[in-house]
C-alpha cells in the first residue's frame, strides 16, 4: 500500500479534495480516499506532494505511426498543405516509424497518459502497443476518395483491424474525414461499424477547404484530391451543404462517435449534430496544440460550455505538434480561454476521453476500485488553481 496526499487532488468527476489522502494496493488500484477537509496531520507513511493529484490522462487523438515526421513540416502551412507534405513524405516503409512510434509512446507515458485513442493506417505500430504500459484503442482509418478504390480501401482496412483483434487489441475501423471517404466507402465502415457497434472517430471541420470541396467541388483540398493524389473526380457531384452535413447520415446513432478538430464548429453546425444524433454518444476532441501548428486557429470552446458537448482532448502527431503532452494543450487552452476553470479541463483530459474509449471502468477517474494512473501537476498558481508556463507533470503511478 502508499499512500499520496497533496495540496489538492482533483478526483476527475468535479471534486477537489484539499490535502485529501489516496490510498492505493500495490497494483495501483485505489483502495481508499479520505477527504481531510483540508487539515492533513502527519500521518505515518503518507507522501506528501506539493502541487496537485489528478487521475492519469487520456489522450483521445494521436497518430504513432507518424511520429517519425517531428518537425519535418513547416508550420501554419493550412490543411490542404499539410496533408500534401504528409503524402509526399509518408513512406510506410520507413525503418524510423518503428523506432520513433516507440519513443513517442514511452514520451506519453512519462508525459502522463494511461490511455490513447490511436489512428492507424497500417500495422506498423500495433507490436508497440501491445507492450505498451499505456491502454490503446485503435482507430483503424479507411483513407480513399477515389470510388474505384473501394473495395482495395476497405479489404486493407479489414485486415488491419483483424490483425488488431488477432492480438488481442481493441480496434474499430473508421473514416478519415469527409474528404478523405468517398459515398461507396463510407456505406461500407457504416454497416461494419453497426454490426460491430464499435465506436467511431471522424476528423472533422479543422478547414473551409473541406466545405468548398463539398458546396462547389471546387478549392484546395479538391485540387489536393486531383493533383497531388491524380484522383478522377469527374463523378463526384457536390452535395452543395458543408462537408460534416454531407456525410453526418453516414455516422450511425448507435455508435459512439468522436468528432476531432472541430475548428470552424458554429452553433448551426452544433445544431445540425444534435438534431442528427443523440449527444451523449458524441465527443469534441480538440488538440488545440495541432490547430495552432496548421491553421493557426482554435475551436470556439466557450461555444462548446454553451452548449454542454463532451469534450476530450488530443495531442494529434508529432508531424502537427511539437510534444505529445497533454498538460501543455491544458495550458494552450487556459491562456487562450482564461475563463474555464481548471477543474473542466481537467476532467476532460481524464474521464470523458475514458468514457469515449470506453475505458471509464478502470481510468479517468480517481475513485475506489479503479487503477487510473496518478499524475502530480508541479509549479501551478495554487492560490488560483490555474497552470502556470512552468508547470510541469510528473507521473507518480
Ligand atoms: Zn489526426
């Protein structure tokens, strides 16, 4: 048994305990918590922290096997750019992915994650998360916008995913984004996913380009589509609505769904979701870190509080951030909203990106039973509760 206390411990579901004591076994499983009310006395064999407890984060947006592409990109470039930099120099062959994915997962793991919503295109990295200390869900990402590449796309998905189940990890297969997915590939990851009732990750509205693409058939992504990828689109007929309302009825009801970026959501957007779909299945993952590196933008968060959306939080890859902690996209957050209490952020880097991976049964929470990780933020403002640029994390379990 240890036994930690600090100047506060934020439980992840909206309680803070001052000087509060947790006890956990030797597995790392919460066996107690005692609310001190503030008056901790000595007490034999407590470890005494200064700065705050939290549960161990979740980072509900990462692509390890792009870690190799850090700093490889120039920054503010905007989407269409970015994606043609990330086509050109992808090479799935690359010796580094494997060598960088594994630094980038022991790089979440110190930086505090327990567990990780991960996009994979292929299987390179699935041997890394299967020794990984850190839980995985994998989203396996169908990629083509070509219709004659329909059944390649989807048949290359397929058995990604069931080398994932064959080694015993949680896996769904997912679409890219609306402009990554054509009409026949996106029916097909609609019927897997509901027969599999497997939850769904989407990126979506990080650019106008998708919604030119959509409204007009017409603008940089399109042409990112026709001439860096040489796709034919001449079949392709705009649906003449924005990007997330053309493809919205291909997101089924009944499956978890987490939408990411989400950088140009306005209220009618939030209006269209949740006139679509119920939205206590759907999640916002915002990796501010990466918004800024490519579009230079942010989501409109407070937009967000507005209208009580889950959010989580995401680090992206290291090929659009410059570290994958989640800490700093907590910090990114409060300097440029300095309105939200730290406590909101706090649970949506824990329990609700455990609840859209469905890992609330164990993480995101720091509560009896469940072996979350424990994570110490050191040089915060305590009077204030708010992060400071010095902060730093510390994984203590
Ligand atoms: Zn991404």
């Amino acid at each position: 048994m240890r036994k930690f206390s600090a100047h506060f411990i934020f439980t992840g579901n909206g309680t803070i305990l001052e000087k509060g004591i947790i006890v956990l076994t030797d597995q790392g499983v919460v066996a107690d918590i005692i609310d001190t009310n503030g008056k901790l006395e000595e007490k034999a064999g407590v470890e005494f922290y200064s700065g705050v407890l939290t549960p161990g984060f979740v980072n509900a947006h990462c692509h390890l096997e792009l870690s190799h592409l850090r700093a490889a990109f120039g920054e503010r470039s905007g989407l269409p750019e970015f994606l043609k930099n990330v086509a050109q120099r992808r090479n799935h062959n690359d010796p580094e992915i494997l060598v960088e994915a594994r630094n980038a997962d022991h790089e979440l793991w110190r930086n505090g994650v327990v567990a990780v919503g991960d996009i994979s295109n292929t299987n390179a990295t699935f041997p890394i998360k299967l020794e990984s200390k850190i839980a995985y869900h994998t989203f396996v990402e169908a990629l083509g916008f070509s219709p004659d590449r329909v059944e390649k796309a989807f048949g290359l998905a397929c058995q990604c995913y069931d080398q994932a189940k064959e080694m015993g990890l949680s896996a769904s297969i997912v679409p890219h984004s609306p402009y990554a997915i054509s009409k026949e590939l996106f029916d097909k990851i609609t019927s897997f996913a509901i027969s599999e009732n497997s939850v769904l990750s989407m990126h979506s509205q990080e650019s106008s380009a998708e919604d030119d693409l959509y409204r007009s058939g017409d603008g940089e992504i399109f042409r990112h589509l026709t001439e860096n990828l040489n796709i034919d689109l001449t079949t392709f007929r705009p649906s003449g609505k924005g990007a997330l309302e053309s493809v919205i009825g291909n997101l089924p009801i009944e499956n978890k769904l987490l939408l990411v970026h989400n950088i140009r959501t306005a209220q009618g957007d939030i209006d269209l979701i949740s006139k679509t779909r119920p939205l206590f299945q759907t999640w916002f993952v915002l990796c501010p870190e990466s918004n800024l590196f490519i579009e230079n933008l942010l989501p409109d968060i407070e937009l967000f509080r507005k209208n009580k959306l889950q959010i989580c939080l995401g680090t992206d890859s290291l090929s659009s951030n410059h570290k994958l902690s989640i800490l700093d996209e907590m910090k990114t957050i409060q300097s440029h909203f300095p309105s939200i209490p730290l406590i909101e952020i706090v649970s949506w880097a824990t329990i609700n990106g455990a609840r859209a991976l469905e890992m609330d049964s164990w993480a995101g929470t720091i509560e009896i039973g469940k072996r979350p990780g424990i994570n110490l933020i050191t040089g915060m403002d305590l009077q204030q509760l708010r992060l400071q640029p010095q902060s730093q994390i510390r994984k203590l379990i």
